[in-house]
C-alpha cells in the first residue's frame, strides 16, 4: 500500500538585472554583463524543522557562490547574490536543521540571459532578466528521516487473523537475512495475543500464521493478554519477554520464553516477575546485552495506570531480575510529554545508546528521543522527532506510539503505531527510515 504526501510548492524568483540591453539566446562564458539574483522565499511555505536554507551556484571556470539565510530572521526568507555574470549555472539548494541535518536537497541546471524570464521547466515566461524556479518539499522526510513509500507496512486487515480488530507493539529482528516482527493483536478492549509476520526488505511484510507464537490458556496467569515484548540474543539463546495482565487479579506480571532459532519459543510455566510500587503495572519493550547482562527496559505506573515513567532491570542469565538502584532511569520533563513516557526502545550505536519512546498527552502522542553513555544515565535531544499528525496516512487526526527501531546496512528503520484517533483500537503499522 503507498503512502499519501502532501506536497508544498515554493516559488523562488531570481530576478537578473543585465547590463545590456540585447539578450542573446545563449550567453557564453566569457559573458562579463552581471546582474543581482534573489532567492525569494515565503516563510508560511517552509517546513516546520528547518532552520537554515543555503543556496550554491557552480559553474566551469568559476568559483561556486553560496549564500545562505536563517529562516527566523526577519519576516522573509531571501538569499542574495549580487555580480553574477550572465550565463548558464547549476544551483543545488539545500535546507538544514538546527543541527546541521539536511532535511531536503534539490538541484538544477539554470541559464540566466538578460532581458528574459525562465522557469526550471524550460517555459519561457514574459518578464525581465528574472528566473522561476518551483521547489517541491518532500514532506516524507520528517526531521531527516524518510516514510517508507510501502506504508503503512501491515494492518490488521492484510494480517487476516480472525477476529482481530487493531495490531500494535512491533518489534522488529533479523533472523539471518530473514526479517521478523512479533506484534500483538487486540481482539476486545483487554484481550491481545502475539503474532509474526516476515519479510525479505524489512518494507514488505506478509503474516507467517495465524497461530499465536505464545499459546495463551485462558485458565493460566498469562491467559488473558499478552503484550508489550522485548526480544535479545543471550548466550545464543533468544529471550523473548511480554507483558501479562492477570484478569482475576488485575495483577501486572512479567513472562519470558526462549528459542534456539528466534522462531520457535517454549515458554517458562511461570512469571519472572510481578509488578508492585511505582511498576504496579508496567510494559516491557526492549533489551540489549551489555557488561556480560540483559538490560531489561520498561514503563512503569501505577495501580491507575497514570504516572508512565522508565525502569530498567538486569539479569546475568536472562531470567533472574533486579531492579536497577537508578530507577526509575527517566521521567516526564518536557510539554510535549504530557503526563508520562512510554514504550522505550533501545538500541546501541557506534557512540553508545539510543532510547526511542513515546510521550503520553491527552489526544496526541509524539516520538523522542534519547541517547546515553551507559545505558543508564539517559539525556534528552528535547523535541520530538516524530509529531502527532505530522504524518497522515488515513485519517487526519492519528498518533505515534511505541516504536520498534533496528539498524541494517547503515540505514536506521523505525517502525511504529498508528492510532486512529475515531477508531477503537490501534490498526496498523508504519515506517520511517534515516540514512
């Protein structure tokens, strides 16, 4: 299924004052007639990251010539060049974040000739000593990350599973070249199972089978809802760990199955841990190995499922937890946060440690981020890098929960949910990438 973008146009004028009042079809190099060229840009047009636009003209036997505008600046936008000898130039446009991320890029070839006006597409128009040029904002790309044109990636509906009405919680691995996310599917307000689907691109997915991959008894303490998992590679064992509401009890308890080959699981009869305090209820959603231990990262609340904030708990076997002595590891600090943080997802980098989480906010949710030395002294980068409804696939009031991160040739894939906001429960899939 393709991805809907909305597209913004931006009309940049360069206006060329020559010095002459012949105008040649084609002005050769050694053309010395100069004249000024505006970049005009309307500020109401700009994507809402960008911070700086820089425009380079190239050209043989030239040195290039770049300007650049800060667009919170003054109430426009206009890059300036003054002396530009007549002729053709390529123009490569480039605008930035705040932190020197290229968020668009675009280039064309442009011919300047006096006493004209030319548009990029090569229509003429009837005015003087000016360019037209239309730019086209890539609204796919979000803070330098780019949607994925198959989006959404899965939905209950392709899913087919009987009965289900919503998908949530990806998690995303490889198994060899193979691609596999475990979700959980909803079927009432507090019943969910977990299912995989596979894919050979991490793009294209197709579900594996309808069988849960955890059998649920619905006389047992994990029979009622299964969510919320984390999955690690230990010692050549995969470890597998969901979330369990105990419907007798409304009592929180954490389980955990294992496989040799990341497919097939065996469940431990019973939970590893029960949830209490702070982390009455909770949700795990990622873990790493890190010092010869799982790290084990988790949102925590309280008995009203109200106060979300993060913990982590380690194992030097991959069942017998503690809690860590810095929990909880990060709370609500920002606005946009709203009353909690959820679903953190973890990975390691080059340069340490990424946590992905969700903001929880009456009627909107957003996407941030974390990073961390350690893995657990965590900081901020402060805004979200995925809004509420900054992306609209379907309906125009949808929200961003609980991303599922994974790194593969380079390339960063962020997978999260999509609530739809007139909907009962959560329905499918998304994806953004960063190269």
């Amino acid at each position: 299924m393709k991805l809907k973008i909305l597209i913004v146009f931006i009309t940049i004028l360069f206006a060329f004052y020559g010095c002459s009042n012949d105008a040649p079809v084609q002005p050769d190099i050694n053309n010395q007639e100069q004249g000024n060229v505006t970049i005009a840009i309307p500020k109401t047009a700009i994507p809402q990251y960008v911070a700086t636009i820089t425009a380079v003209l190239t050209r043989d036997g030239y040195e290039p010539i770049e300007e650049s505008v800060y667009v919170f600046d003054g109430p426009s936008a206009d890059i300036i060049f003054n002396e530009i000898i007549a002729g053709t130039w390529h123009l490569e446009v480039n605008a930035y974040s705040s932190d020197n991320t290229i968020l668009y890029s675009g280039d064309t070839d442009v011919t300047v000739n006096p006493g004209q006006q030319t548009n990029v597409n090569l229509t003429l128009s009837a005015a003087t000593g000016s360019i037209n040029l239309t730019v086209t904002w890539d609204t796919g790309t979000i803070t330098g990350w780019h949607l994925s044109e198959e989006n959404p990636v899965l939905t209950y509906v392709e899913a087919a599973i009987p009965n289900v009405t919503g998908i949530r919680y990806p998690l995303v691995y490889k198994v060899g070249n193979q691609w596999r996310m475990i979700f959980t599917t909803s079927y009432y307000e507090y019943y969910s199972s977990a299912h995989c689907a596979i894919s050979d691109d991490g793009e294209n997915w197709t579900l594996e089978t309808t069988n849960e991959i955890l059998h649920r008894d619905g006389y047992s303490w994990d029979g009622l809802s299964i969510s919320g998992q984390a999955i690690v590679k230990f010692n050549g064992v995969y470890y597998l760990y969901y979330g369990v509401i105990h419907g007798a009890y409304n009592q929180w308890m954490l389980g955990v199955a294992t496989s040799t080959d990341g497919k097939t699981w065996t469940k431990q009869p019973e939970p590893i841990m029960t949830g209490q305090e702070w982390y009455y209820a909770f949700s795990v959603r990622s873990a790493i190995v890190k010092d010869g231990q799982v790290y084990l990262y988790f949102t925590g609340m309280n008995s009203a499922w109200q106060n979300k904030k993060f913990g982590l708990m380690t194992s030097e076997n991959g069942i017998d937890f503690s809690m860590h002595q810095n929990n909880p590891i990060l709370e609500t600090s920002y606005d946009w946060e709203g009353d909690g943080i959820d679903s953190p997802y973890v990975i390691e980098t080059d340069d340490g440690y990424e946590m992905y989480y969700t903001s929880v906010k009456s009627s909107e949710n957003h996407i941030g981020k974390a990073v961390s030395s350690d893995g657990v002294n965590w900081q901020k980068l402060g805004n979200p890098i995925l809004e509420h409804n900054s992306v609209v696939l379907f309906d125009n009031d949808e929200r961003a929960l609980y991303p599922s991160v994974i790194e593969n040739n380079g390339v960063t894939y962020l997978y999260y949910t999509v609530f739809q906001q007139n909907q009962t429960f959560s329905d499918y899939i998304a994806l953004i990438k960063k190269y």
